[in-house]
C-alpha cells in the first residue's frame, strides 16, 4: 500500500469529494470538521471507515500537523473484504479505528440530545416567567413569533447505551484477541465493518437533524433580526427599571437568560456579545438617571460622594467586622476581601468565563476557612453581633451583594432565626453546634464514610496507630471539623441547586422571590411532614427487633417511627438532598435530609421528592446486598424486577410499557428516580382517587407505601383499590390478632403491658 505525506494546514479530502482511498495515519494529526464539531485522529486511526456508505467524504479532512498516511485503493465494499482478509494488521487497525469513531459520533449524538432538551426546556420555563412580569407591572408582552408551534424535539433515531458499550469494548480487547476473532472469518468481518457503517450512518444523520433543530430554536433566545427573547427581557427590564421590585425581579430573569446562552453552541457568539454589552451600558446609563431622580432636593455633588461614600463605608464595616472577629491571618484576609470585591463587581455572576469560575472557586475555598474561623470563637462567644449571626447563619458578608432590602431583612432575623431540635429542624449553625457538643454526630462524607469508618480506615492504612484513633473517637473538635470539611461545603453547594455558577456568599442575584415568602421554618417543616404522613402513616416507620423475656416476650419485630433530622444550609437554594438514611449503623436513628434556609420553591413537593428517597434508600440499607434480589421481596426488589423486565411483562399494554421506557428516558436509567416520580404521583393524585400509574405500580405501592386507614375507606369501593384493599385487610387483621395474642398473654401473667406493644397496635390500626 503506497504511502502519502501531507503538510500541516493541507487539506487532505474535502467534503463531497468521491471516496478513492482508505487512509491509516501512521504519523500525525488530522482534523475532520462535521455539523459544526471538530474531531481529531492520530496515528492508527483510519480516514474514511464512516464515508463508505455515503459514496463519499462526509468531512473535510485538514493536516492539523505534518501527517503520513498508508492508503487503500477503495473501488466498492468487495475491495474491503479483501483487506480484511488478507491483512490481520490492517483488519484490526480499521476495526479499532472504527469503533472509537462511533463511540464518539454517539457521545456528540448524546451531547445534541441533551443540549436540545436543555434548549426546549428553558424556553417554555423563561417565555411564561417573562409573562408574568410583564403581568405585575404592567406592560404589554412582547409576542415571540412561532413559540406555540414549538414542540420537544425527537430525533429521527433513537440509540440505547448498549450499542455505544458494545463498539467501545471491542476497541478496548487486546489487539491479539481482535485478530484471532476477525482474521480468517470473512463472514464475521464483512458482517462488523457493514454493521457499523449503517450504525455510523445513521448516528450521523440523527447529529444533523439535532443540530438544524438546535439552530431553529437558539433563534428564539437571540436571531439577527432582533425579535427575539433577550430583545423582550431586556426591553421589558430598561422600560421598567424606575418601578419597585422591578429591577431586582427582571435582571434575575435575564441572569437566567445569559447564563443560558453562554453555554449554548448554536448561537452567533459575536451578535450575542455585542447586544449584551449594549444592554448592559444602556442598563448603567437608565440606573444612573434612577439615582438622580431619587436623590433628595437640593443635594448637591458634595451630598452625593457622601451617599456614595456611606455606601462602601458599610460594605466595609460589614466585611471587616466579620474579618476581625475571624482573628484569620492577614494573607487570608487581604485575599478574602479582594475577592468579595471582585465577585461584587462582576456584572454577570454567573459567567462561565475562566476568569468567573476561577474567582467563584477561590471565594468558596476561602470562605470556609474563615466561616470555620468564626464558628470556632462564636462557640465560646455568649452574645455575637448581629453581623456575624448573619454570616454563619445565611453566608451573609456585605449590604452591596446581598441587596439593602435582603441584608435589612436578615438583620431582623439573624438573632432570633432558630430550628426546633425537638422537631428535628436545625440551623446549621446549631447543628454544629450539635456535634461540638457531642449530642449529634458527623455526616457521613461525600464519599458515604461517617467519622468512624474514616479514623478506622486512617488506623487500617497506618496512617495513625492505635493511640492516635482512641484520642480522635472522643475529639470532638476533630468531629467538627470533618462535618465542617466534608458534608456543609457539599450539601450547601447541592441545596443550592446551579452547581456550575455556586458560590456561597449570600448574593441578590441568587434571590428570586420576597425572603420572607421563602424562610423555611420548624412550623413549614413539620406541616410537609404531617401532611405525608396523613397519606403515607408509614412513611418514617422502620421494623426493629424487641426482647423482653421478664414479661416473656423472647423477639417480637415491632415498628418505630423516626421522623428527619432537617439541617438549614445557610443559601437560597432550589434543592434538598437526602443526604443519609441513618446514623452509622443503627436503623432507628433519623434520616439526615439537607436543605437551603431560604427555599425558591414548594416545601411540600419538595417533602415528598426526598420522602420517597428516604423510603428507597432506607429499604436498601435494610435489605443488604439483597436489595434488588427478587427472592427476597421487598420495595427496592420488585421496583427493580419490573423496571428491568418490563418488557415482557404480559400484565402491561404496549401504551403502558411505552409510558415506562418514557419514564426510564426521563430518569436516565435511574430506578429511584421512576420510583420516586411514582411516590409522588401516589400521595398527591392516587390518594384522591385521580389515577395516574399503572396496576403493577399501583399494587407494589399499596404494598409498601400504603395509605393511611381514612383514605382507604375513601377509596374501598373503587375496583382498581378494591382488591388490593382486602387483601391488605386480610394481613393487617392477622398482624392485629398476633399482636393481641402477646399482649393478652402478658396480661394473663400478670405483668403490665409495655409501651411497645400498645405502640405497635396502635400502629396496625393506622
């Protein structure tokens, strides 16, 4: 096979040229140019594999340096069953080049997929929300030309994650055991190389059609004729910007917007830039003359510099106040206010910029050293200021970032703002102060390891000895500090909900309604709670073993309840997490559930999402290794039994099992994730009668999350409760008689009847 050499920037194949040879780089690199991606090849990969069925190069091929290429004369597919005959060397160099370059098509395929998910999704979230403020405050919205027609766009092709698996692990076999299995079996390698060209094909095909549609809806955000969605926003925010609120509630509407189209591919960059930045300066001119209207009569430049000079004054005295009582070391504090300034200064926070990210990066880092600095002192302090009950308990540094209304609105509150321990609710501060004084332990970290395993890990690997982990179990700063470096960076960041744009400052820009409307408190909590266990009574029951032989009750398996603990992180935040199911290892210790102090959505909803987290996770923490093991049934087991084999599910109609591949799609695989979808469906629609799941679902559901005994006399005479009403009857009766069979005994014996035993009854009653 003759060789070709080609110098950097030549154009190797061009776009429609007829395909005339198969090329195996054996030096350099080359650049192939497809639906506005570029993708590189290197020595062993092979130019051309995906161009056979097209007759001809699909890509423009470019010498991104000085390349070497071993060419294959190509007439039709009979000259590539020859090679793959005759040549193992060669045979296994197309087909691992081949399969990388499929697996990659699939993951750009997959990278579309999501990116006009996002693109749709966005959309229909920011048209409506524009609506509504052009609503409150009165002005005419603006009319987005072809919105309604817009729909969720499938592509033509849809690929399953087997077929990537499948071309990735044959490039990843040895090269030995790819020539043994292709070479001298012409059948097997004519049979791949034809597979994968239709495959390649048709993946390509799926790209071009995502990307014509990506393009067709990024003109809905910003289009070179101008009417488009940032035209609208922006118009709607400079015509509005002199009415209270106003400003505020529109400049959050356009962060969302911006920091959207920063990351969408499909855009004129330079178009966006150019209307962003005349935005911005006409924004700086219209809040300027706002100042001078708003300024007293009479006031002069003088009075002025002096409002302005008030103004830096107390971002200062804010900050400083908080950096003085921190006694952190000077580097650390000329570092911390630099960069509180620079963050205050940027226009767009939520910029995807390098610089941005970096700045956000270094401000989190810092602030936790000097929050742990603070916590610590304001432990022994009896009476800290207001300004630092703010930061520790909101991430509060500054009137300027937070906004006056915000930062006048957390002065009232700081020192007052509590939880209820008794209801399991804690600010963060008092949760802390929890561990420090030893009456809760740490969170496990992000890696799932709670304090003890880890100073039992750091003994097993002899990073310490056994002297070191004795005094470390009963350190509790030590306890602290784990809590403090592991699970409050993680779930502050989570409850916050943009992971990419954090940062843990208490900022204007992140609040999107009144702070008032959004405080979460004891009483909200304890409502969400209430109201679930109204549905679901045995929503936060757990089974534990009791022995009481004096009264002779050897093992009885019982029921106890054990609502969360709820941890306030200090964010306005739109996530809670679930973040562990029990404490270390004992099953009746609360669920420890992570939420923001200020929640930008519905608590109930939210309540009940983390609920049905909890009851997955807490059946897989008691099932052990067995959780998905049907032979032991149980929650998790038959979830897991008929998602993965739904489809031969004879019980199910094929609208049915399309509703569940939909509902995988959605959840990304993710059997928690459908199983919590459901759980919600089932307290807030089921448990009113208005179906929405399937039979199987449904059964499964009544089995384990079943509703509490009002609303099953509710529901008794319709037929698809019917059923499995009577049958739940029929097992509760006889749990019913066990249990009073016991207690009759003990009676008979003379001995007073225990506290569990009544509890248990009641329990069955329920």
């Amino acid at each position: 096979m003759p060789f070709s050499m080609h110098k950097q920037g030549d154009v190797i194949y061009s776009e429609g040229q007829p395909l005339q040879y198969l090329s195996f780089i054996t030096n350099g690199t080359v650049e192939a140019s497809f639906a506005g991606r570029s993708f590189r090849y290197k020595k062993g990969d092979t130019l051309g594999f995906y161009d056979i069925g097209a007759g001809g190069y699909s890509h423009t091929y470019t010498a991104v340096s000085d390349v070497a290429l071993l060419t294959y004369p190509y007439e039709n597919f009979g000259t590539i069953e020859k090679l793959l005959c005759d040549n193992a060397d060669v045979a296994n160099r197309l087909v691992e080049s081949a399969c990388r370059q499929i697996a990659e098509f699939m993951r750009f395929w997959s990278s579309l997929r999501r990116e006009a998910d996002s693109l749709y999704v966005s959309l229909i979230d920011l048209y409506p929300q524009y609506e509504r403020l052009c609503k409150l405050y009165a002005a005419a919205p603006g009319k987005l030309l072809g919105y309604s027609a817009l729909t969720r766009f499938t592509g033509p092709q849809e690929f399953e994650t087997w077929l990537h698996d499948y071309y990735v692990q044959i490039s990843d076999l040895e090269p030995s055991a790819r020539k043994a299995f292709f070479h001298g079996n012409p059948g097997i390698s004519s049979g791949f190389v034809r597979r994968g060209v239709e495959d390649v094909l048709s993946v390509m095909n799926a790209c071009r059609a995502y990307v014509e549609y990506l393009k067709n809806t990024a003109k809905f955000f910003i289009n070179s004729d101008g009417h488009d969605l940032f035209s609208l926003i922006s118009e709607l925010h400079l015509n509005s910007i002199n009415i209270r609120g106003a400003d505020i509630d529109v400049e959050s509407l356009m962060v969302n917007l911006t920091g959207l189209m920063s990351t969408v591919s499909s855009i004129d960059f330079t178009n966006y830039m150019q209307r962003l930045n005349a935005y911005r300066n006409d924004l700086v001119v219209k809040r300027a003359s706002q100042v001078l209207t708003d300024a007293p009569s009479g006031a002069g430049g003088a009075g002025g510099q002096a409002g302005a000079g008030g103004s830096k004054a107390n971002l200062a005295d804010h900050l400083n106040t908080i950096l003085d009582y921190s006694e952190c070391p000077d580097e650390m504090r000329n570092k911390f206010s630099r960069y509180v300034h620079d963050y205050a200064k940027l226009a767009d926070k939520n910029a995807s910029d390098d610089e941005a990210r970096r700045l956000r990066n270094e401000l989190t880092s810092i602030f936790y050293k000097v929050y742990q600095l603070v916590l610590a002192k304001s432990l022994k302090d009896p009476g800290p200021s207001t300004i630092i009950n703010m930061f520790l308990n909101f991430g509060y540094v500054d009137p300027a970032l937070a906004g006056q209304e915000n930062a006048d609105f957390l002065y009232t509150i700081a020192d007052t703002y509590r939880g209820d321990p008794q209801l399991g609710v804690y600010t963060l501060r008092e949760w802390l102060t929890a561990i420090y004084n030893g009456q809760k332990e740490p969170n496990r970290s992000e890696f799932d390891m709670d304090y003890t395993d880890t100073i039992r890990d750091m003994k097993a690997k002899k990073t310490i000895d056994a002297k070191e982990e004795t005094r470390l179990m009963a350190d509790l700063n030590e306890k602290l500090r784990f809590e403090m470096e592991n699970a409050f960076p993680s779930g502050n960041k989570i409850t916050f909900g943009r992971v990419t744009t954090f940062c843990p400052l208490f900022s204007e820009h992140n609040v999107q309604r009144k702070l008032e409307d959004t405080l979460l408190t004891p009483g909200l909590l304890k409502k969400a709670i209430d109201e679930i266990r109204d549905i679901d009574f045995s929503a936060f029951y757990r089974e534990t073993m009791y022995s009481n032989t004096e009264i002779g009750v050897p093992k009885e398996f019982l029921h106890v309840e054990v609502t969360p603990d709820f941890i306030l992180m200090p964010n306005a935040g739109i996530r809670g997490v679930m973040w562990q199911e029990i404490e270390g290892k004992k099953r009746t210790t609360p669920a420890r559930i992570f939420l923001p102090a200020f929640l930008e959505g519905d608590v109930k909803s939210l309540i009940v999402r983390l609920t049905g987290e909890f009851r997955w996770e807490m059946c897989r923490r008691v099932q052990g290794a067995r959780w998905n093991d049907l032979s032991e049934p149980s929650l998790t087991s038959e979830y897991c039994d008929y998602l993965q084999f739904y489809k031969k599910n004879s019980e199910l109609t094929t609208e049915m099992k399309d509703n569940i591949k939909s509902e995988l799609d959605r959840a990304k695989k993710n059997y928690r994730a459908v199983f919590v979808s459901n759980y919600a469906d089932w307290l807030q629609y089921e448990s009113k009668g208005s179906l929405r799941l399937n039979r199987i679902v449904r059964r499964m559901l009544l089995e384990y999350c079943t509703f509490a005994a009002p609303i099953r006399e509710k529901l008794k005479q319709n037929p698809q409760y019917a059923e499995l009403f009577n049958k739940f009857n029929i097992k509760q009766q006889r749990n019913i008689r066990h249990v009073s069979s016991v207690m009759q005994k003990v009676r008979q014996s003379g001995k007073p009847i225990p506290k569990e035993l009544q509890d248990e009854l009641e329990f069955m009653g329920k």
